[in-house]
C-alpha cells in the first residue's frame, strides 16, 4: 500500500465512510482496509504518514510467517494464521479475533466502535468477546473520558496478570480435587487418582506463579 493510498483512507474517514466504501475506492478488499486502520491507530487515530513508516519499519525487521518458519508472507496472512492458533488453544473463535485485532493495533487501543468496523462484525459481539478477555486478563478497560467511551487495551504486562489469573485457577481447581480425594478416601483407588492430580495441579500452579514474578522484568 503507498502513502496515497494512505492518505486516502485518512480522507476517508474524516469523510465519514464506511470500510467497505473506502475499499471500493481503493480498489482494495474491505478486510485489507480493516487491518490497516485497526493495527495503525483505529478510524479515531489513524495518521497516513504515522501508519507508512510503521509499515517501512515493520518491513525493515520482516515479518515472521504464519507457521513461525521462514520470513516473509502477508500481514493479512500472519493475522489469520495467529488466529488460528490462538483458536487451536482453547479461546473462542471471536475472542480469539478481538484479542489478535487489539494486539496488532499500532498502540493496542481500540473502542468497541473501532473493532467492530475493523473485525466487520456486530458491536454486540465485540462487546461479549472484551468482557470475556478481561475476566481472563488477557485486556483491560479504560474510561476515555473526552469522548465518553470505554477503550480496550493490550499491553505487555498483560501478559503477566493473564498467566496469573490462569494459575490461581489451576491452584483452586487443585484444592478442589485435593477436597475430592479426601472426600472418597485416600485409601481408595478413585481417591488415589484425585489426590495425585491434585499434587500435579498444585505444583504447577505454584511453579507458574514463581516463574511468572521471576520473569515479570522481560516485560519491561
């Protein structure tokens, strides 16, 4: 994409047109649109100079491709194939698609208005998927006051408090299990079984929780 196209887009959106409008004009599918303005400020940020050199710079590094091998393939394709992978690890398909969009937003902040235009999806949907990425920590919610809206974030701590979370879960399903196996007795081999997986549970909980504190500083 040239810094014309760029700047065409920004005329865009102060113009107030949709995507799919901004797309036919540029002779560019909607979804390429979509990324570009989502990973470079969202339709109340988006700068066409800001969003060019991003674009020189990411290019100057390369961009990794979808399987983690070679350099090189398309952002659009890096997109997908994260996606896919984040689904492959439990998180719902379209938790999984706002969690990869605000990731690769250029200042990983977006309003639900801004990641419904981006993902093309309904603000509704957007909104189950934020709330159920907070409750696991993976972002976090910001009052923009000037403009009376919530922003969603991703940063890098994020990363922190996501793994603590998921390991106070795996200490409380340890306890429970620990509870279960006294419950049926130790002695028994439905106890035995409970009572092992309980340990497992534990001390990997504990382990996580040590690493993470230990690690926190590569965030930084």
């Amino acid at each position: 994409m040239t810094q014309r196209d760029r700047q065409r887009i920004a005329a865009g959106l102060t113009e107030g047109l949709s995507y799919a409008e901004i797309a036919r004009r540029l002779d560019r599918p909607t979804s390429t649109i979509g990324r570009e303005i989502g990973r470079n400020g969202g339709p109340g940020g988006y700068r066409p100079e800001q969003a060019h050199r991003a674009t020189e710079r990411r290019a100057r590094r390369g961009t990794p491709s979808a399987t983690g091998g070679s350099r090189g393939g398309t952002p659009g394709a890096v997109e997908d194939g994260i996606i896919e992978l984040v689904v492959g690890m439990g998180l719902p398909k379209m938790m999984a698609r706002v969690l990869i969009g605000l990731w690769l937003s250029e200042d990983g902040r977006l309003a639900v208005a801004d990641l419904a235009r981006t993902l093309q999806v309904s603000p509704a949907s957007v909104s189950m998927a934020v709330n159920y990425l907070i409750q696991q920590g993976l972002i976090r919610r910001e009052r923009d006051a000037g403009r009376r809206r919530d922003i969603y974030v991703v940063d890098a701590d994020t990363w922190y408090h996501s793994t603590m979370i998921s390991s106070r879960q795996t200490l409380k399903a340890a306890a429970m299990v620990k509870e279960a196996a006294e419950t049926f007795g130790r002695d028994t081999p439905m106890g035995r079984r409970l009572a092992g997986g309980g340990a497992f549970l534990e001390r990997i909980g504990l382990d996580t929780l040590e690493s993470a504190e230990r690690w926190r500083g590569l965030l930084s």
